[in-house]
C-alpha cells in the first residue's frame, strides 16, 4: 500500500509539476514523499548525492517559486487577468 501511494504521488505530482497544473498544491505531497524516500531507502547516501534530491529541489522551488508564466498555471492567470505572483512583489524599492 505504502508503495503504491508513493508511486501514486510521484506519478500525478510529477505530472502535474512538469505541465504546470495546480503545481504549488501538488509540489506539497511531492516534497513530502521525497523526504520520506530519503529518509527510509537513501539514508546512508549524503542527502544531495542520493537520487530523490533534485526532484526534492524541483519541487520546493515550484512551491516558493510557481510555475511560471509558460504552465498552464500561468495561462489560467493571464487569462483571468491577474498575473503569476512574483517574489518581488511588495518589497520596497
């Protein structure tokens, strides 16, 4: 069952991080079962080298980041007229 539910999550998490849909929502569970991968099967490995590392990264950098204006996240946004958030919004200067 745990299995599956990972390869579930990596699946239509990866799907959906790599198209951009719903992609900071779905990079939540993907971050998760990545820390979990590490932790139970990667654990003797330094945590970059081991192989969930990237898509770790990938996906904490979608949910601080977004999806970007090319996914389809950022169409929907352009469309409804209100653009992607940016990190420099709202700082001074």
């Amino acid at each position: 069952v745990n299995a599956g539910m990972a390869g579930l999550t990596e699946a239509l998490g990866g799907a959906l991080l790599g198209v951009g849909l719903f992609a900071r929502l779905a990079s939540v569970p993907v971050i998760f079962c990545m820390l979990v991968a590490y932790a139970s099967a990667h654990r003797a490995e330094a945590f970059y080298a081991a192989k969930p590392f990237w898509f770790f990264v990938t996906a904490v950098v979608v949910l601080a980041l977004g999806a970007g204006r090319w996914s389809i996240d950022g169409q929907l946004a352009a469309r409804r007229g209100s653009p992607p958030a940016r990190l420099d919004e709202g700082s001074p200067g």
